[in-house]
C-alpha cells in the first residue's frame, strides 16, 4: 500500500477539530478535510471566532486552513476521497432502554460506519476516535464488511488522550500515541500508516501499538485511573474538614512519594467533562456485561465519590448561609467543567446549582467562554424544573463584578485564572456584597488570608477552620 495522501475526520468537535489541525501543521503533504452534519459548527471553523475555546488552537487552525485542512458538511464525498477515515463523533452515556445511564450510546458511530461503508469507493481505513467501550471496532468492522461491495476495510484504535484547555499542548507533546489494530499482515500494515502520520512530528519510541482490544481498553483504563485519583483525594478532603488537616498539605505530603507522584491531586468540587464519569460507567457496564460484579461496584464507587462530593458543597452552602438559600443571591464564578475551555459537559457547576435552586436560591454567573444559552441547556438537561423556572432562577452576566453584586455568596466553581487573589479585586467584591459575605472555594485557588482580612467568611475544600 502506498503512502496516505488524503484523511477525513468525521465529527469537528472538542477531540476532532484540534487532533486534526496539529496533524495538518505537522504533515503539509498530506490533505485533511474535517466533515460535520452540523452546518453551523462548520461554518465557525470557517470564521475567526472557532467554535470551541482552546488555548494556541487559533494559531494552529490559521497556518493550515486552506492549505492542507479544509471543513465542510460533505460527509460522502469526503468519505470518498479518503485513504484514511477517523471516526470523532459523540458517543454520549444512553439515555434510554438497555444500559440507560451507563453504556456509551454508538447510534452516531453506527451511522458513521454505515456512511462509510456505503459511499467508500474503495479500500479504506478507519480508525475510532471517539472514546468506545471495548469491542466496538468489531462492530464497526461487521457493518463495513457487510456493506463493503467488495472492499477492503481495517479497523483501528486510536484513543486521544488530550484534555480539553491543553489540547494543542498535549497533541504536540504527547507522552504517548496508541495505535491498536489486527495482529494479521494486513492489520500491522495499516498500524504502520497511522504510525508514520504520528511520527512526522512524535518519536517513535512514544508511539505504542497493540491488539485493538487492548487499545480500546487502555482508554477507559486510563481516565477510569486518573479519576480515581480525583475522588480518592476528595474522599479524603471531607476528613480533612472534619479534623482540621489541609488537604493541600496532605495531597503534598503524598504527592512527593514519587510512586505516587504529584499530578491529579487536586481536591475540588469534583470532576468533570465529556469523559470521566462516561467511561468509568462504561467500564462498569462491561464488567456488568462479563458478570464480573464486584469490579463494577468498585469502579461505580469512584462516580458515587464525585457525586457525593458536588452534593456536600451545596449542602455547606446551604448549612453556612444558616440553612436557606430561599430567595437569596449566590454568585457563580465559573460555569465550564475545567479552566480554560467553554465545555461545560457534566460540570460540577450544574450539578451545585441544581441542587441550590431546589432550596430556591438565585443564582448569578460568570464564566469567561460558557455563552448564557449553554447554562440554560445543561440545567434544562436535567429535567428538575421548566426552561421558563431555569430562566427565571439563574441570571449570567459578562463581568464577574457584576455577578456579585448584591449577593450573599460567592461560589468559585472553575479555577479560572482572572479569579485569583491577585487578578480579581476582591476588595471590590466585598463592597458590593451583602453582608456577611461569604465565599466558596471550591477549586483551592483563593488566598483564604488574604479574603478574611478583607472581611470575608470563608470556606475551602479540603481545609478545616
Ligand atoms: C480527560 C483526560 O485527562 C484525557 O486524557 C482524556 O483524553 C479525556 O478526559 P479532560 O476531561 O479534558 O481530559 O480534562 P482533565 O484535565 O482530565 O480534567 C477532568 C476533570 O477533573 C476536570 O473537571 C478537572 O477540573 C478535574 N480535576 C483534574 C480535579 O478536580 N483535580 C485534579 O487534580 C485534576
Ligand atoms: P467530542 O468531544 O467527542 O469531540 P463533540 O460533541 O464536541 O464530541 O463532537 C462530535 C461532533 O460529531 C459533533 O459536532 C456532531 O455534529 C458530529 N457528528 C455526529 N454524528 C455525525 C455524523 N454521522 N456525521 C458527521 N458528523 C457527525
């Protein structure tokens, strides 16, 4: 097989659009054409305002855009001119029938795989992307060869592992790319062409090839151990309140073991993200599936830890502001699941203000990239009131002063960099706050010294009085 000229991404998302870019600026002979159903996202990445907030990805999509990477919603024909396809659709946790809350929902992989095995024209192959439970790739595969028309189809697994906020970082260093794919002749073949794509710009020894499987489950693995980091420390966060120990100094004190080491130790108000929580729960559901139960009540535990972490902020929210938060105004600094990004799936802001609005409180945010319509649709997704009573009871505004002004609390629900000590004039906050005023530090990046000289009452995680 002859070396790849051309490469079609399907779905300009969060993972597609920057995978695609920094593989376009890395490899000027080859053609890139991101295709997309949604005619609207296309046209923003068209324009100069891109439809997803990434640090450097500006830059990136500017050098290549009518070069070598080109968008549009001609999903067939892009189809067709590809030597290689990624899949990087959504596959959101199901929301109906068997597997409801847990398994991935594949309808929109499925349909990609139909799409392409319809309109191929030719020898093709096809990598998933998108985060999959373990064995999709046999599906996508059956769907091909059924349909092929005689063609030939490989299947492989190419798991990203960027994080949203450092994606363009991540995709241009990364630790390690992994490639899984048939351990046949034909399998290693097509392995060898994404390898080569990679290694335009990463060392070869940092790209790992495997069975498909494992690469599969590698993923879920992966994000299923990094969370766990997240709730074992938040577990501990909640002792730490009740015994008068900083879980700072105790996620340092850990953190310097270097068999433990120091990343993801950041106590919160719990993660976050269009990938966590969704795979954890599909690793649940597969060892469900095997009837492997135990497993699945560990993993599930580390979810019910991140729950349980949302829930007890609100509740001291509501237990400091002397148990009602009826009628009361609580700013909102923050509303994306992490800084640095505008994507707000499963934020722990959404969870904390749900549960604040049941005790009637109103809820006043500022997020520096969530635009107010996106707030509206991530509680309206949860069904606990009408979008007329959601609109009602939260408000969002442009300027974080603003937000707090006239309220009884304010809550940091994004670690945003313009909210800490020395970017945010939290003198000014407190002036307009009522009184006492409270604040909420869900995210460890406020100077708690610096805010009681001012006045404040404050609360961190993790930290006892
Ligand atoms: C994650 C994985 O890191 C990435 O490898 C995978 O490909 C996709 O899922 P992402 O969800 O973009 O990336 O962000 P990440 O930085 O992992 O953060 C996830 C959540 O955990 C965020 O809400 C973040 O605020 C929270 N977090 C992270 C903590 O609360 N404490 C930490 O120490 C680290
Ligand atoms: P991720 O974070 O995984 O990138 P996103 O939701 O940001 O997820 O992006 C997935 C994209 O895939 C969306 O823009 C969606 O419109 C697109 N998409 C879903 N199904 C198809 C399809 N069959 N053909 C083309 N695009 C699709």
């Amino acid at each position: 097989m002859s070396k790849i000229k051309h490469i079609t991404c399907i779905g300009a998302g969060y993972v597609g659009g920057p995978t695609m870019a920094v593989m376009a600026l890395k490899n000027p002979d080859i053609r890139f054409h991101i295709v997309d159903i949604n005619q609207a996202r296309i046209d923003a990445w068209m324009s100069d305002e891109l439809p997803i907030y990434e640090p450097g990805l500006d830059k990136v999509v500017k050098e290549t855009r009518g070069k070598n990477l080109f968008f549009s919603t001609k999903v067939d024909e892009a189809i067709k001119e590809a030597d290689m396809i990624f899949i990087s659709v959504n596959t959101p946790t199901k929301k109906y029938g068997i597997g409801k809350g847990r398994a991935a929902d594949l309808k929109y992989v499925e349909l990609c795989a139909r799409q392409i095995a319809e309109h191929a024209g030719g020898d093709k192959i096809v990598v998933e992307k998108s985060t999959l439970p373990v064995r999709t790739a046999q599906s996508i595969k059956k769907i091909l060869k059924s349909t092929s028309n005689g063609y030939k189809f490989q299947v492989l697994s190419n798991p990203e592992f960027l994080a949203e906020g450092t994606a363009i970082e991540d995709l241009l260093h990364s630790d390690r790319v992994l490639i899984g794919g048939d351990q046949d002749e034909a399998g290693q073949a097509a392995i060898q062409k994404l390898v080569e794509v990679y290694n335009s710009w990463i060392p070869r020894e940092r790209i790992l090839t495997t069975n498909i499987w494992s690469s599969e489950l590698s993923k879920l693995t992966a994000n299923a151990f990094l969370a766990q980091r997240i709730s074992s420390v938040n577990a501990i966060s909640a002792l730490c309140e009740a015994t008068g120990a900083d879980v700072e100094e105790v996620a340092y004190a850990i953190g310097t073991d270097s068999r433990i080491g120091p990343k993801f130790l950041k106590s919160s108000v719990g993660f976050g993200g269009s990938c966590f929580q969704k795979d954890i729960l599909n690793l649940v559901y597969l060892c469900e599936f095997f009837g492997l139960h135990e497993v699945a009540r560990y993993w599930e535990t580390v979810v019910s830890m991140n729950d349980y972490q949302k829930t007890r902020f609100a509740s001291k929210i509501i237990s400091t502001l002397f148990n009602t938060v009826s009628g009361k105004k609580i700013a909102f600094l923050g509303w994306a699941f992490k800084k640095d990004t505008n994507d707000t799936r499963e934020s722990a802001a959404i969870y904390v203000a749900d549960q604040l609005m049941q005790d009637q409180a109103n809820i006043h945010v500022y997020d520096p990239q969530v635009p107010t319509e996106q707030m509206y649709g991530d509680l309206n997704e949860l069904e606990t009131r009408s979008d007329e009573d959601n609109r009602a009871q939260l408000t969002a505004y442009d300027d974080a002063y603003e937000a707090c002004k006239d309220a009884h609390a304010v809550a940091v629900l994004t670690e945003w960099d313009e909210f800490k000590a020395d970017q945010l004039d939290w003198q000014k906050v407190y002036n307009s706050m009522k009184k006492p005023a409270f604040v909420f530090d869900g995210r460890l990046i406020l100077d708690r010294e610096a805010l009681t000289k001012i006045g404040f009452e404050v609360y961190t995680i993790g930290k006892g009085k």
